[in-house]
C-alpha cells in the first residue's frame, strides 16, 4: 500500500485555505436583536411588544417572532421600553474654550458626559455659537462627540457670550447668518435668538431673515418682557408656522393667563398658527404653578428638552428623562413623553431620518425602565410635585453599537471566554479584547 506524502508546505497551504474558508462563513442576517421589549415608536404609530433587529448601523426590522439565531447578538429587552434614541431639542454644549461666564465656554458641559447616560442621541445645542465662531464649535465639540450634536446658530455673530454681545444690535445679520448655515446643512438645524434686554424687535426679525434664507426654524427664548415686543406679536406675527418658542412654563414673558390660569391669548393663537412650544426648563425658565394648570386646560408641551448648562444639569432639570419623568407627574402620558424627546424634535429641526425606528433608518435606541415608586420632582422655585413613576435608561444604541449599559443587559458572566472580537464589534462600542 502506497503511503501518500503531502510536503509541509502544501499541508500549510490547505490548512490556511480552510481556515480562510471558515473566517469567510456569511455573517448572520442581523448583528443585534433586541427581543421582547415594549416598543414605542411614536412616529410609525407602533406600541406594543416587538423585536427590533439592526444591521450595518441600521434598523432592518421591527416585527414579532423575530430569531436570535439570526443574529449575532441578542438582548433579551422584556419587561423594558424600546424607543427611538432621544433627541434633546435644546441644550448647550460648546465648552473648552476657557471663556467665563459664557455659553461659547465655561456655562456648557461636553456633550457625551450626559448623552448616553439618559438615553440622549443627538442633542440640538441652542445658540452658543454664530456664524462668526461656529467653525471652532464645529472643530471642537461637533466633529469630536461620540454623541450627534447638531446646533442651531445664534443670530448674534459671536455667539451667547455674554451681554455684550448678546445686545449688540449691530452683530445681528441675517444674512451673513443664513450663508453660514446654508455651508452646514443637516448640522446646523435651526436659528436662535436668545437672551436680548431692549425693546426692539431686531434679534427675531434678523432670525426670521436667517431661518427665511436657509429654510430652516427659529427658536426664541424671548429675554426680557418688553411692553413695546409683547409675546402676542412675536407668536401672531413675527414668527412663522414652524418656529419654535422654547421655556414655554417659565412664567416670565407673559406665557399664562392671570384670570384662568391656563394659556395666554398669545400662546394659543401661536399654536393656531402653528408654532412649536417647547419646554426647555433650564435653572430658570420652568414653574409648576403655570405648567399644572395650563397642562390640565389641555396645553401640553410639543418637544421635551432640558436646556442642559452648568446652572440645570444639578438644579431641578438634571436631564432628560428627569423632565420626562416630572412632566407625567403632572398630566402627561407615557406615550407623549416618548413623542416629546423622539418624533415631534426631528419634525421640528426637519430630520426626519432621526427619532424614528423605520426600516433603513439609523439605529439609534433607547431601552429604558419605568420604575415605579414615591418620586419627587422640582422646579426653579424650589417647588416640588411628587409621583409614582420615573424613566431610567438602561441600554443606549448609537449607530447600531451598544455606548451605554446600565445593568450589563448585553454582557456575558465575566468567566465566559470572550467571544470574536471582529463580529462583536459590530454591534457593541465595548468589545472585550481576544484572550492572549
């Protein structure tokens, strides 16, 4: 019997073909499903149990039955809500850049130290930055976060820096507004006039001018009360459908009726018209003494956002799901909770490839817990309401990887030998290093 010898090198060759063969085995159709989870996608009109699968940083499927072999990582969500990953309609973000006293500066916070923690994927930053320094927030904070920061430009050329700036009339320009937005679109989202003590009109017509020119929304946080710019001509008149008014309970700029408590004139005439309101409760700009009564009379927030500075972020605001949490103390459902800080932002800033979980859309998600215990909540007055439930992130997906896992929902029991680290990095920013 003839012996067949095959040289060494050949026997490599074979070997390292099979081994490429094996390495080469299709992936499965999904690289993470996430199973058995309340899904709460306000903008496809879907609450109930599903799955929702992604791939390729996208979602693939949201349907029933769904199977974790398809899949090459699978998280059991049951008893958890799954939603579109949040949208924090205004916030302030530009720090670093060593300025006192200002929110091109020391006032911000760095975006991704309270993103993921709250379920928060993208965050709108309200006007820190105008065309004149815009490049350097770009440089800085948006082209450096994990988290999608987009922002809407200050009508004031500099920026929120400070009152020197922020009342210069003569560094309102539109125009030069308009072209710098126009040079970012789908980054720059919107124009914000913010903060302005005089009594003209010039920050909201020269926005108007920008928002016209680019297309795009203005959001007003309408500084001192003036009797020469009452609040029912900026919402009646001087706004346009779409714009969007922000610290709508704050209680300073005429925002509710003395007789019956509920709505001013100027703020349901604005809503005919079809202005946004937006809560944006800040250290400062948020009451329960307008927001009870005038949620009860039926004038509920359009968006949930925090207004996220150095001055909110440990005063009552705390983050999103904190103002999430107290706005259902007071009158608000689950479901319009979810809508306020999914859907109805990316309809405001006219993204609508966010806040949604369509097939092919970005996979950004939340899986949040809703507790359920004795909570209480503040206000800018020290004010304090109390409830039963309050909503805690527990996993955040941006762009399909896990960032954020409170309670190891997608870790393994740390004696598990770790698995491919090339397929686990497809659906996990935390990928454990292969054993050596």
């Amino acid at each position: 019997m003839t012996r067949l010898i095959i040289p060494r090198v050949l026997a490599l060759s074979v070997l390292a073909l099979m081994a490429g063969a094996a390495s080469a085995q299709p992936l499965p159709a999904y690289d993470l499903l996430l199973t058995g989870g309340h899904v709460m996608d306000p903008a496809n009109h879907v609450d109930g149990v599903m799955d929702v699968a992604i791939k390729d940083g996208r979602i693939a499927r949201v349907a029933k039955g769904l199977k974790p072999a398809d899949a090459i990582k699978t998280i059991d969500a049951r008893g958890l809500y799954v939603t579109p990953g949040l949208i924090d309609l205004h916030v302030h973000v530009y720090t670093g850049t060593g300025e006192r006293n200002s929110y091109a500066g020391d006032n911000s916070v760095p975006p991704d130290g309270f993103t993921f923690r709250s379920g928060v994927t993208t965050v709108v930053d309200a006007g820190c930055a105008g065309w004149r320094n815009f490049q350097d927030f770009k440089d800085r904070i948006i082209d450096r976060s994990k988290t999608r920061v987009l922002a809407m430009l200050n009508i004031v050329g500099h920026g929120m820096r400070g009152g020197k700036f922020e009342q210069d009339q003569s560094d309102m320009d539109g125009e030069a507004t308009a072209k710098m937005a126009a040079r970012y679109p789908g980054v720059i989202v919107g124009i914000k006039t913010a903060h302005y003590g005089g009594p003209e009109w010039t920050p909201v017509e020269q926005a108007v001018i920008a928002g016209t020119r680019a297309r795009l929304p203005v959001m007003v946080d309408f500084g001192t009360d003036r009797p020469t710019r009452p609040l029912y001509d900026l919402l009646t008149q001087k706004l346009r459908p779409g714009d969007i008014y922000t610290h709508m309970y704050s209680g300073l700029r005429q925002e509710q009726d003395p007789v019956t408590l509920g709505p001013s004139r100027a703020l349901v005439e604005g809503r005919k018209r079809g202005i946004y309101f937006d809560t944006g409760t800040g250290g400062g700009s948020f009451k329960f003494s307008l927001a009870v009564p005038m949620i009860a009379a039926g004038f509920k927030p359009d968006s949930l956002s925090t207004d996220l500075h150095v001055g909110s972020m440990n005063s009552a605001t705390k983050d999103i799901l904190n103002v999430a949490s107290k706005m259902m103390a007071i009158g608000l459902t689950l479901p319009e909770a979810v809508a306020g800080m999914t859907a109805a932002p990316a309809r405001q800033i006219r993204r609508g490839d966010l806040g949604n979980l369509s097939p092919g859309a970005v996979a950004d998600i939340a899986v949040l817990s809703l507790q359920k215990g004795r909570f209480s909540f503040t206000d800018m007055m020290m004010g304090k309401v109390s409830g039963d439930r309050r909503l805690v992130a527990e996993l955040t997906i941006k762009d399909g990887k896990v960032v954020y896992d409170l309670n190891g929902l997608s870790a393994l029991a740390w004696a598990t030998p770790p698995g491919d680290t090339a397929r686990d990095s497809r659906w996990t920013a935390f990928a454990r290093p292969a054993a050596h």
